[in-house]
C-alpha cells in the first residue's frame, strides 16, 4: 500500500520523466518480492521503464521501511529523488511530511479521551462526528462495504494462494463445518471463517481494508461481521464501532507504531486486536471504561509478537495469527463487560509498553524474514536437540 501510494505521488510530480530508478532499504527490501512490493511500484508508476534495487542490509535513517525514488530524462540526468519511508497501513512519512501532520483529535492519549467522555457523557464514536464531521460516516459506509465484499469473497474462493509456500485457502472449509456445528464451535468457526477469507484475500493481492495494516486486516471486519449477523446489529451501530476501533488504531499509531518492520507483529496484529475488542465491547454495551479495558487487553496480550514470516510471503505466520486474534478480541471484550471497566494497567501504558519492546526486539524478528520461524521453518533441528 504504502510503496504504491508512494510511486503514484511521484509519478504525478515526474510526469513526463523518460526513467526511473526505485531503491528498497531494509526491511522493506528483505521482504518486497514477498509482499508484491514490486508490483505496486510499477503499477503506481504505470510505467514499463522502472528499475528496482534491493538494499536489505541498508536502513534508511528514520524507519526500516526506506525508499529513494528518482526520476531521469532521456539523457539520463536526474530529474527529482525522493526519499520517503513506508510507516505501516499505506501512510508515508518523509522529511517534510513530519511536519505537516494535521491535528484532528484534541486527545493525545486513552486517559485525556475517557476523562473527555466522563465530563460530556459521550462514547468514543461521538468525537469521531464532532471532529471529522458528518461526511465521516458516508466515508466508513464505504470501508465496511469493502470489508463485507472481502468476506464474502474469501469465504467462496478456494485453491492455492500465490507463491512458493503452495498454502491452500481455508476459509471457505472452516465456514461451511462452522455451519454444521452448534455453540461455540460454530460461534468461533465462524470468527475464524471471516478472518481467514479477508487475510486470504489480501495474500491474493484483492482489495480489503487496511485495519491497521494488510497483515492485520482480517481481524477487525471478522468481529463486526459476526457481532451484526449473530446478534442483530443494525448497521448504524456498526459504522460506531468502526469509529471506536479507528479512534483505538489512530492512539497506537500516534503514540508508537503499527509497522511490523519497526515494532514487531505485536504493532500489526495486537493493535488489530485492540482495535476489534474495544468495537466488540462497545457494540456489546460496554461503557467508555470497559472499551478501554477491552483495547487494553488486546494489547497487551500480544506483547512480544514477533514478524517473521516465511519467504517474505504474508501468509504463515500471519493469515493463522488474523483467525486467533479475531477470537482473542471477542475474548477481550467480553472479559470486560464481566468487569465493572477498572483495572491495573492502562491502554496508554501497554501501547508504549509495546513501542519500546519493539525497539528491543533484533532487527531479525521485525519483518526481515532472517529470524523466528522464517529461519526454522523445514530446517534441520536435530543439532538442537543435542
């Protein structure tokens, strides 16, 4: 997404440029071919005079994930460089980008948004209204039409997805047995159908929503989905949830990351999770305070998640880690309507929890595919066992 959106910006500004030249710096690079990186560049370039260059030993200054686009004319001189850097969800960040961030929200933390809620007797989506405006709704309308059409894709679609893992689609399997089971069977199965059938498109390169990230993106619409068709959830009510959870997703981005190549998996697929709880508890009944709780949990327990997956392809670990963590977000927020919404640690403390963890963890358990279970997988173990 991001490596797109970046090419289309510099194609727009380089219109009549005769060549380019695309650099991948770190992660990004070790993991590209993997992740269609390449592709995206060409088709946001619409151009067939484009070359890309791999540098996976080499990080750019301000994130794992660095690109250096330039531009030539017929003689070969340069035309325009752009450094830019691809920060999770399709968001770019460059030099100048830092600066010109516009401020929406007045909040900067979880804490400063429930004492707001506590002083107006509104829920986290009502600020969403007074701060994007009414058009907003129009705007999520549209993500959680796209977030359905992946369900209902992925859920049809059956074979082999792309690459050299060979990984046969499931989604299709687990919501037909979830549909011949009773209680909780058909309950989970079901979560683990939606979620497998959006992370099963988005590895297929069709269109899903990023929530926050590809990788992640099959947990959120899997918890609305279920919640609306098991529980009778109007649709004005789903596009409220989907304003918490982006209140929740926009909180962690802002205070840490949600870029697997800069804090781990636990940046993609516990704000995911987070995300998805604290929706589910909102649409479940839960106050400001059990929303909270549920987000916080969601965090929390994917602390420590590393990104390694295998070939670069974002397909195991990552398809599997949407199904769980769809459940997990349900498990989180009905922890929460149990509870009365007080508890030891705060969403606020957990997200920079995690930021700094990521910063701890090896650069090879950050979206490089040289560490964890992309290193291990089919490998000879039997000189560990010594």
């Amino acid at each position: 997404m991001g490596p797109y959106n970046a090419a289309k910006i510099f194609k727009k500004r380089n219109l009549f440029a005769d060549k380019y030249i695309v650099t991948l710096f770190g992660s990004i690079a070790a993991t590209g071919i993997g992740h269609l990186t390449d592709h995206a560049i060409n088709t946001g370039l619409d151009s067939d005079k484009c070359e890309i260059l791999w540098k996976k030993g080499k990080e750019l200054p301000l994130h794992p994930n660095g690109l250096i686009f330039e531009a030539f004319d017929t003689k070969g001189t340069l035309l325009d460089q752009w450094i830019v850097y691809s920060v999770g969800g399709g968001a770019l960040k460059d030099t100048n980008y830092q600066n010109d961030i516009r401020e929406i929200y007045p909040f900067k933390s979880m804490s400063e948004l429930l004492e707001i809620c506590e002083n107006d007797g509104k829920s986290f989506w009502n600020y969403v209204e007074d701060y994007e405006g009414r058009e907003i709704w129009q705007y999520l309308g549209e993500v959680l039409k796209v977030m359905k059409e992946s369900i209902d894709r992925g859920i049809e679609a059956e074979g082999v997805l792309p690459g050299k893992l060979n990984l046969r689609r499931k989604a299709a399997h687990y919501h037909i047995k979830a549909a011949q089971t009773k209680l909780f069977l058909e309950k989970s199965g079901t979560i683990f159908s939606y979620a497998l059938a959006v992370a099963e498109e988005n590895a297929s390169g069709n269109l899903i929503v990023t929530a926050p990230t590809c990788g992640s993106a099959g947990v959120l619409p899997a918890v609305l989905f279920f919640i609306k068709n098991f529980y009778n959830v109007s649709g004005e009510k789903l596009l409220r949830a989907l304003a918490t959870a982006g209140i929740i997703g926009n909180l962690v981005k802002s205070n840490a990351s949600i870029s697997g190549a800069e804090v781990g998996c636990q940046g993609e697929i516990g704000t995911a999770c987070a995300m998805a709880a604290g929706a589910a508890a909102q649409l479940l009944g839960g106050t400001p305070h059990q929303i909270e709780y549920a987000a916080e949990m969601g965090m929390e327990h994917h602390l420590g998640l590393t990104c390694d997956p295998i070939m670069g392809l974002v397909q195991i670990p990552c398809i599997e880690r949407n199904a769980i963590a769809a459940v997990k977000a349900m498990d989180c927020a009905s922890y929460a309507l149990f509870s009365d919404g007080r508890h030891t640690v705060s969403f606020d403390e957990v997200v920079f929890t995690m930021a700094q963890t990521g910063r701890d963890m090896k650069k090879s358990y950050r979206e490089t595919s040289e560490g964890g279970l992309a290193v291990f997988h089919k490998k000879n173990l039997n000189e560990y066992y010594d």
